[in-house]
C-alpha cells in the first residue's frame, strides 16, 4: 500500500537495516519519517499522528520505546514471519507499474520535524525534485 503522496515511519537504530528501509520506502516512491529512539514517546506520538504514516518499519528491539500507534500498521522486520515473507518478494528495481502511481519529482521523498524551540514542532515535506537540486548545487559548489 506504499506509494506516492504516503508516509511511512521509520524507527530503527543506526544500521544497514536502516539504510535499507529508508531506500525501499523512497523505491516504493513513498516518503519516510524519521523517529529517533532517543526522542520522548511524546513528541515521537505527535510526529506519526501528525505525519500520518501508512505503517511503520521497526524491529525487535526498538519495539519497546515506541508509541502506541493505533491507525498504523506496524511491520516488524526483524520478526521471523516477516523474514521469510520479505525474502519471497522479487528482487530488482521497482517501476511505476509496480507503484500505486508514477512516482514524480513534486511527490515527497522524506518528512523532517523541527526541533520544536519554539513551540511545537512542525513537519516538512521534502520532495525528491528538491533533494536532485540540493545534490547539483553540491556538485556545482
């Protein structure tokens, strides 16, 4: 159910695995949200239900320190169902016959939260046109 103009929340610690996630859901032409562990389970809450995240990615471990999350599907990576699910799928690149829609360069690619300094924190979309034009400039500069 990924696709185009949906969010999924990402919560895992730094790792392959979170590299991994993070580049499915932008291949899946969804946009990630970011939850860091170290974060309160507060504003971790405030960030999925204001983000509205399709479903989260986490694992074992991370489970614990999270929200309850009651709209969102919760996909545990590390789970043995899920393992051998996952290693089931089809390898290779994902087109846009495989995407719910096309993916385009205004759809978003990731959502960031401010640090909330002055109040509560507010979420940004980012679109992927925006992360090429940011990485040109860094090659130009």
């Amino acid at each position: 159910g990924v696709g185009p103009e949906s969010v999924v929340a990402v919560a895992l610690p730094r790792s392959f695995d979170l590299v991994v996630a993070l580049h499915a859901v932008v291949r899946a032409g969804g946009a990630y949200l970011p939850l860091d562990l170290g974060l309160p389970t507060e504003r971790l809450a405030y960030m999925a239900g204001t983000a509205a995240p399709v479903c989260l990615l986490t694992d074992l471990p991370s489970l614990g320190a999270l929200p309850e999350l009651p709209d969102t599907e919760i996909l545990v990576l590390d789970a043995p169902e899920r393992a051998a699910e996952l290693a089931a799928l089809p390898g290779g690149p994902v087109v846009d016959a495989e995407r719910r829609a096309p993916l385009l360069p205004r759809h978003p690619a990731y959502v960031i939260f401010t640090s909330g300094s002055t109040g509560m924190p507010k979420g940004v979309l980012v679109e992927h046109e925006a992360i090429v034009n940011r990485l040109r400039w860094m090659q130009d500069a």
